[in-house]
C-alpha cells in the first residue's frame, strides 16, 4: 500500500483557510471538522505527496453533497482528479441540474443516485484496462456506477474538490491509495498534538504545545542537526476493535530557511526512539511520515499501543 494524500486539516490542502465545525457535516468522533466548498472559483486542492507509477488509485472521503444542484449553464468540479497540467482525469461533476460520474469525455449521470444532504462515504476507484479508463463510484460500501471512455492512462497529481456553486459541499476524512487497495471502509481518525503531554525537547525555541493549533504561526524553531522533539496526542477515540489499523500517519508543515537540514518523523515508544520510517515523503513544505507496522513490536498496530505513544521530528545533514 501506498498512500498518496492523507488529509483532515486545512494546512494539508491549497486554497483552505480552516475547518467548518457544523453540525452534521462530519464524523466527530474522527475529525474536528469538514472542508466547505461552493463557489465555482472555490476549489481545494489535495496535492499528492509523490508521483503515481501505478495505473491504479483509491480514493475515499465523508461527504455530505449540498441539496441545490447548479442551475444551466454552470459547471463544477466536485470531487475530480487532475493532472500538474490541469487536466481532468475523471471523477464526480455537477453541470447544469445534474450529477455525472466521468471518465475522459464519457458522462454518466448518477444524479438520482446519490442522497444529498447526509453524509455518505464515498469511494472512487481509477484504473487503466488496455486503452480503457475506468471510474468506478462506491457509496456506503456498495458499487453505484461505472464511467469507461477509450483514453490513454494520465497520472493525476491531486484532487480538486469543489461545491456545487449555490449549496455548499463538506469535506472530511479524506485518502488517496495508490494501486489496487481498495479504500471501502477506511476511516481518518485524527489527533493533535496534546500540550500537557510533552516529551522531548532540543529544539532552540519552541514546544510540543505550539503544534496543536495547526497554523503556520505557530511552532518550533531549530537549526542544529540531531534536534529532537516529541509529545503525545489526544486519547483515541475510535472503535475499541476496529477491523484492522492499516498504519500510523505524521503530518506536518514547515518552513525551510536554506537547505543545511532535513526534517524527519519519527515514533517514540516506551523511551526508545524509532526514526525516519520506510514510507517517508516530503514536497518541500508537508512532511508525511507512514509507519504500517508498530516499530518496536514489527506486527500490525493494536488500539493499546497508542495508550503512551509518542510522535515527533527530528533533523538531520542531508545524506
């Protein structure tokens, strides 16, 4: 499994200044609140962290779909992916009063088959078979529609999610999965860094607490190599056996002065410091940081091992 795009908070995604905390519009018990979006000119852009090789993605959000459709004349993305030039590769559309499912110039319309204003769980799986470029729509787990257009295969890059112009959109929970590794019932079950749980600290100025916020103007500052910082997080909160827990996600933002240091993710466990995991990405500014399995015990995660898990960073010389 790889994951290309992990996101529940605004400074994961272009153009989203915060999350909506209304009522109803996300899944509380996960995430602290959704992405809205309306306007045509609106749109939130989930960049993905490293280029797709494989002809083949996942994707999966909480949505809850507005209830005014555009009128004539207006079209909107509403969840598509794109390539870095902007093209569309496929995905969900609104035009005119309607609801499509597209793949290339192909346009299903799915408008009476999708429940606006409550939340669904939506999936969508992309693929190449031959010169065929499938879209396949799930809701609530179950297969509601196909798009199939004759189309050479193009990479996406990101995907743009967008409103339908007079009624507004709710993001939350978003993935995005690289290859065939179905996203059906995967849920976001994101936390904070917790101030009163505090770790280590060599950084020269700064804390733990400083990062739970999630803006830009707070955080910590340091410029020596070999600096570390860590803390817990809020208490999970999710199903006490859930199906299974397919890793441990780490994002962070940052800003770079010079190219003297690189900054790491790591876990810390019982006192012992797991660093730099396998699955590491970095796009210049966003760190994501991917343990599938529990370092110190080399098995799946279980729900007791949060109980005194740590996250952090570190830095380090480039190599």
């Amino acid at each position: 499994m790889s994951i290309l795009f992990s996101g529940a908070a605004p400074y994961e995604f272009v153009n989203v200044s915060a999350l909506v905390t209304t009522g109803a519009t996300f899944d509380e018990d996960y995430v602290e609140g959704a992405i809205s979006k309306t306007a045509m000119n609106d749109l939130a852009a989930a960049r993905f962290f490293k280029p797709v090789v494989e002809q083949e993605l996942w994707f999966h959000t909480n949505v809850l779909l507005g209830a005014t459709l555009p009128a004539s004349g207006q079209s909107n993305p509403v969840i598509v992916f794109k390539t870095s030039e902007q093209v569309d590769v496929g995905g969900l559309f609104c035009s005119s009063g309607t609801l499509s499912l597209n793949s290339g110039n192909t346009q299903i319309d799915i408008t009476g088959l999708v429940t606006r204003n409550v939340l669904n769980d939506v999936d969508l799986h992309l693929f190449q078979f031959g010169s065929i470029r499938v879209v396949e729509l799930y809701i609530a787990g179950n297969f509601v529609a196909e798009a199939r257009s004759t189309a050479v295969w193009l990479a996406p890059t990101q995907v743009i999610l967008g409103g339908f112009v007079n009624s507004a959109n709710y993001f939350s929970e978003l993935a995005v999965i690289e290859g065939n590794e179905p996203t059906i019932g995967m849920r976001i079950h994101s936390k904070r860094p917790d101030p009163s749980l505090p770790g280590l600290n060599t950084f020269d100025s700064g804390f733990w607490g400083a990062l739970a916020n999630g803006t830009l103007t707070d955080g910590v500052v340091t410029s020596d190599p070999g600096a570390r910082l860590t803390g817990g997080f809020e208490p999970y909160t999710g199903p006490a056996e859930p199906l299974g827990i397919r890793g441990v996600v780490q994002s962070a933002r940052y800003l770079k002065n010079g190219s003297l240091l690189n900054l790491k993710g790591q876990l810390r466990i019982a006192d012992v410091n797991y660093d730099t995991p396998d699955a590491e990405y970095d796009d210049g500014n966003r760190l994501l940081s991917i343990w599938f399995q529990n370092p110190a015990t080399i098995d799946r995660f279980e729900v007791a091992d949060f109980a005194g898990l740590q996250g952090g960073f570190y830095t380090a010389l480039p190599a």
